[in-house]
C-alpha cells in the first residue's frame, strides 16, 4: 500500500471531518512498510557480518595456501597458524566492537577508520604470531599482501553497507512508527520533540475522550478511540503504541494495556519527563533502531534471522525438489474441474499484516469462498474429487513455498487464516481476547497447533481458543530446534489424522 492509500485509510477512522493538514498530519514517511518489511531490513546486519566472514575466511585460505601449496590440512601449523589467528581478531573485533550496528551518529569516514584499526590489530597478530613462530624468518610479503587484500575488501563492502543503510533512512525503512494513546499535552511536546529531529514517526493519535480531544495536535491527526485502534487498517504498520497518558491514573493505565495486549504490537507508558531535555531522551530511546544487535544472548532479532535462514535454505531445496509434484498437482486439478490451479486468499500475516496466501485450489471455481465465512464440512459439496485428495493430505498448502521465500510467511508458524474468518456466524477473531497474539510471529505452512490436532475447521469458541493457545505456546518456545522437529513429524502426524476435516 503507497502512502496515499495509507492516509485515506486513516482518514477513513476519524470521527469528524479535519483540514487537509490535520487529515494527512507531518509525518509522511517516503516509502511505507509494514512492521515484517521493517523487520527484514533491521536482520540485513546479519547478512552483512556473513559477507565480511566469507570475505575474510575466503583471503585467509587463499594466503596460506599461498605459502603452503597442497592440502592445507597436512601443511605447517607454522605457516596457516598466523592466517587463522589474524582473521579470528579482525571478525571477533568487528563484532564486539558495534562495528555492524551502522548508528546515526557515527559517519562513514569514522567508521572506515575504525575497521582499519581493527584490520591493523589483525596484522600484528599475523606478523607477531608468523615471527614467534618461525623464530623471525617470518613471510613478511604474505602477510602484508593478507592485510592489504583484508583492508580492500572490508573497506569496500563497509561503504557498501553504510550507503545501503543510509538509503534505507532516508527513505523511512528503518525509522520507527509509533501512534500514541492520548491527546494531552505529554503527547504534544513528544511530537514537537520527533519533529526536531525526524528520527520518529507519529502517526497518528487515538483518545477515548474524543469530545475534548482537538481534531489534531501539531498537525498529527486524533484519529479515533483506543478500541478503533484494534482493528485500525494502519495497525500493520505501527511498531509501538506508546500510552502518552499520566502514569499515575493508574486505572486509566491498566484500563488501556488491558484493551490493547490483544495486539501484537508492543504497548509502552510514557513515564512523565520533567523537560526538554527528557522528553528528548524519551524519543532518542523510542527511535533507537540499531540494526539488529549481535552480541549477547539469542534476542527475538537473532532467532528471527536464524527462522529466516532456516526458511531459505530448506524452502529453496523443497521448491526445486517438489517441482514436478507441483506440476503434476496442477495438471490434475485442471482435468478434473474447470478453472486455474491455483487459489489465491486474503490472510493475516505477521503483525496483522494482510498477504495474499497461494493454494492449489480443492473447490469448484463457481464456489470458491476467499473470507472462509463457511468453513468446510464433511462430504462438503463445493470440495472437488482431486481437492479431496489434496486435503486430506494438505497437499494443497504446497504452493504457499512462494509465500514463504518471499518472506510473507515461515515453513513453522501459526497457520494462516483468512481474514474475516467465521466460527459458526462470528467472526472467528472476535470469539477470544489474545487471538491476535498469534500474528506477533510469521504465519506457517505447519506448526505446533496442527501437528497436536488443531487443524482444519474451528467449529466453536473453545476450538479457538485451544488453537490460538497453541499458537501462543509455540511463539514463547520457538527455536530452530523446535521448528525442525515440528517439519519433521507434520508428515506422519497429517497423515495419521483421519478424523479432521480438511
């Protein structure tokens, strides 16, 4: 969605008609991405640092193959040791110095000397460690030649980063959206703060006491209540919902976070600042946007970029594998009914994003139900003789493979449903509190719920609510590990299920 479209749909939750300024508000970022979109480019510091670790790993080989032809495991410890030991430095250093987290205070010229430092500290340890080690008859052009060739090429790949992020700041993709809960004057010098500085989106401002709530404040637009937040189509794109209220109506506050913890998004209470100095480091904190950090325990931005690796590597090697099933699938589906193979489906993504989800399709083409508003039954009349098949053997997921390498969704996840979804004649997202909860993760093609029974249709309430606790359960606990034993008994645990409707 551009950014027009954005603020139309905001335009759309307003009580009451506003000036075009008011309508549009200050913050209008150049390109709008969603929080997954947000989220991708944050992870990119991890296929920096895979890049450099490539590079470095790449010329260390190449020099102590230089200086021992043949196979390197049966050459001199002398001669590889140095090698080995100057590269371990440079990359040990390029990590636990912040070298990969690209802050705005730091400028491209400081950080290039700063990683030549490090690529100096990486020869001494060649030199002294070649020289102790050979009792001074050293190679002494190997190892210049190792750190000239070292110092290139992280030069040149560090300014390629830093223009790469850069770019991405200009354009918005790494400044945080927020909206704020609560049109008082502790939400109005936040803004003229993030105003300053441009570090921070505010995009827009939700009041429950709309009455004496101005129609904007410093051109930010009051756009509804704290509940339209819930289901506010501009949710997808928020990464916090900051509560500008006093801290001490302490009813007021617990009111608020108990409405609000049913979305994704994580919720913050402005404590008071005493002046503009504070207020100024509440904003420097809520911009804070590093790339994602690297050092320390596993963190939600590490265990994603591992789920998406994971995801690239075993989707790539399914795709290419499962082709011509796919094909096969295809051409059946064709020949048995009229209409495409595929099915294509509105479904909540991460953080309530909307995607488009792609099936083979198991319906006539006539009955085809994209909101899922009748949820399929046994000798369901619409299901076609080669969709019953691929039901019951969830062969008709297979083309959600696309969702997953475009990032849009994980192989392990909450699955997927259709937006607008009904369990018996209510809508399924309205039947329990925390149902968004199981959109803070990317959806998936499998995951915890299905492979423990929870599959197929949600006849009512409790059916939901057993899924969506599931789904929860499997967000607190992901890890690779998990993820991998979940992909490996989906199979057996699918087909063994012969009393879900699928």
């Amino acid at each position: 969605m551009d950014a027009s479209g954005l603020q139309a749909l905001a335009t759309g939750a307003m009580s009451r008609p506003t000036d075009t300024a008011a309508r549009r508000g200050p913050f209008r970022p150049d390109v709008w991405l969603n929080s997954r979109e947000r989220h991708a480019s944050r992870l990119a510091v991890h296929y920096f640092r895979a890049f450099d670790v490539l590079a470095v790993t790449a010329i260390t080989l190449l020099s102590a193959w230089a200086v021992a032809p043949g196979a390197l495991a049966r050459a001199e410890l002398s001669l590889v040791l140095p090698f080995v030991a100057g590269a371990t430095v440079v990359l040990a250093l390029m990590r636990s110095l912040g070298l990969y987290r690209f802050v705005r205070t730091r400028s491209v010229p400081i950080h290039l000397a700063a990683v030549s430092g490090i690529v100096a500290a990486g020869a001494v340890t060649v030199i002294g460690l070649g020289a102790l080690m050979r009792g001074g008859q050293g190679l002494w052009s190997a190892y210049l030649v190792w750190t000239g060739l070292v110092l290139i090429s992280l030069h040149a790949l560090h300014m390629g980063w830093s223009d790469l992020v850069g770019r991405w700041r200009a354009s918005g993709s790494l400044t945080p959206n927020v909206v704020l809960v609560g049109a008082t004057g502790h939400a109005e010098q936040l803004i003229r703060e993030a105003l300053k500085h441009r570090d921070l989106n505010v995009l827009g401002i939700f009041d429950d006491r709309m009455a004496r709530s101005p129609r904007a404040i410093e051109g930010v637009p009051v756009l509804g209540r704290a509940d339209d937040l819930l289901t506010h189509h501009m949710t997808p794109y928020v990464d916090r919902i900051v509560l500008a209220i006093d801290p001490r109506a302490e009813a007021r506050v617990r009111d608020l976070t108990a409405r609000l913890r049913t979305l994704p998004n994580e919720v913050t209470l402005l404590v008071e600042p005493n002046d503009d100095t504070e207020y100024a480091m509440v904003v420097q904190r809520l911009s804070r946007a590093p790339l994602a950090a690297l050092d320390g325990p596993v963190d939600d931005d590490r265990r994603a970029f591992n789920k998406r690796i994971q995801d690239l590597a075993v989707g790539l090697v399914a795709a290419v594998l499962l082709a011509p099933v796919l094909a096969v699938i295809a051409v059946l589906i064709r020949l048995d009914s009229p209409g495409p193979a595929l099915f294509r489906q509105r479904r909540h993504g991460f953080n309530q994003e909307e995607i488009v989800v792609w099936k083979f399709r198991s319906m006539r083409h006539d009955a085809a139900d994209a909101t899922a508003s009748r949820q399929v039954t046994v000798d369901d009349e619409r299901v076609t003789r080669i969709g019953r098949l691929l039901r019951a053997t969830s062969l008709d997921e297979l083309p959600q493979l696309l969702n997953v390498l475009k990032g849009e969704m994980s192989l392990v996840g909450p699955r997927p449903h259709a937006i607008g979804m009904k369990t018996g004649h209510i809508e399924s997202a309205r039947l329990v509190a925390e149902y968004a909860h199981r959109h803070r993760i990317k959806p998936g093609m499998t995951g915890w719920a299905a492979v423990n029974g929870s599959r197929g249709p949600l006849h009512s309430a409790q059916d939901v609510r057993r899924r969506v606790q599931l789904d929860v359960d499997y967000i607190e606990r992901q890890s690779f590990w998990l993820d991998l034993w979940i992909m490996a008994v989906t199979i057996p645990v699918l087909l063994g299920d012969r009393r879900t409707v699928r």
